[in-house]
C-alpha cells in the first residue's frame, strides 16, 4: 500500500529532534552546509553518529567525496541559520559568507552548543536518501544558550519537565 506522502511527512514530523547544520569543504576547498534534523548517535566505542541527506541534493555529492565533515548542534540564537542553510531561499550563499565572517571556520559554528569533527565512516544508500555514518575525531562545546528543537514543522525549545509542574506535584516526583 502506497503512503500518502503529505500524511507521512506530518506523522514523522511528530517525532521532535535538535537542529544541526553540516559543514564542510568540497574538492576544491569550497565551502558548504546544510541543515539536517535526521542526526542522531550510533555508537560510542567507536564514536559514531549518523544523519541522512537526500539523493540530488548538492551536499549529498559533496559528502560522497568529502574526508571530513562537522556536525554542529544548533542553539535557539541559531534559528534564522538554520533557515538559511536548509530552505531554498536564495540565502544559503550569503549565509556561508556571513558565517565564514564571523570568524566560523566552515568546519564548525563556534557558538554552537555542540561542534563534531568527523570522517567518514560509511555511506549506505537508502531508498532516495543517503545515510553517512561518520566517526568522531574532535569535539567542542559551548555552554549557557537553549536547545534548538524542529517539531511539527516549527521550531521550539526545551522545558524542563519539572518546571511545568504545580509546586505541590513537583514534591511527589521528586
Ligand atoms: C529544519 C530542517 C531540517 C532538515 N533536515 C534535513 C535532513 O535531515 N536531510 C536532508 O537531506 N535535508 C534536510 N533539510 C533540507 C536541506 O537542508 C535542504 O534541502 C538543503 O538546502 C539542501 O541543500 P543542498 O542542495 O545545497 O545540499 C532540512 C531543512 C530544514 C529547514
């Protein structure tokens, strides 16, 4: 049975994850990022993460040739950025300048709550995406800004549970 494809996007949107933007540098030293919700960790020993890209997107080619990448995870302060590296706007070249003039190397958002530089691992094609596995080779941390979270098709922020609790409850799970 075929999926209607509208529903299945709004289904898997349910399912609310952080923001990160992939960097790094094509063949050629260019520089290039996209936005991508599909990160997630693999294993610890080794340090692997994943994330998958869409087959025909530029980066996909990009990160087929690539030997290292950064994956950096978004704080809220980075919404706007995250729009301009992952809609097709017209913005992602004037993003890239800005970010690479603010000091960011390309292969990393300094600001970033996380910041993870990988090689490549594996790639395994499935169905129209590409999953990349890669390994983690550095990592770097900023501290004091919340998550950037992507749900529903909206981005949100992080709550602590407790804190949405009436005092007198607040007691009984504690
Ligand atoms: C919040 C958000 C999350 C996204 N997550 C992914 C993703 O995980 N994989 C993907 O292939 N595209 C994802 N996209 C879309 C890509 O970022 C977008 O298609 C990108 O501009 C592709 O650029 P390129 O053709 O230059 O590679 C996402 C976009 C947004 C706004």
């Amino acid at each position: 049975m075929k999926l209607d494809q509208k529903k299945l996007r709004n289904v898997l949107g349910r399912f609310a994850t952080g923001v990160t933007i992939i960097t790094g540098r094509d063949i050629t030293g260019e520089p290039f990022g996209f936005t991508a919700t599909s990160f997630n960790t693999v294993s610890l020993d080794p340090p692997l993460i994943l994330f998958s890209v869409r087959k025909g997107a530029r980066s996909c080619d990009i990160l087929s040739g690539a030997n290292a990448y950064t994956v950096n995870v978004l704080g809220l302060h980075h919404a706007p950025l995250s729009d301009m590296f992952g809609r097709n706007t017209g913005l992602k070249e004037r993003a890239i300048k800005l970010t690479e003039m603010c000091g960011h190397s390309m292969r990393g958002v300094s600001d970033a709550l996380a910041v993870l530089h990988c090689r490549p691992y594996a790639a395994h094609g499935a169905g129209d995406h590409v999953v990349f596995i890669g390994e983690i080779q550095e990592i770097l941390t900023s501290e004091g800004c919340r998550p950037l979270i992507f749900y529903n098709g909206q981005y949100h922020t992080t709550v602590p549970f407790n804190d949405l609790l009436p005092a007198q409850q607040e007691k009984k799970v504690v």
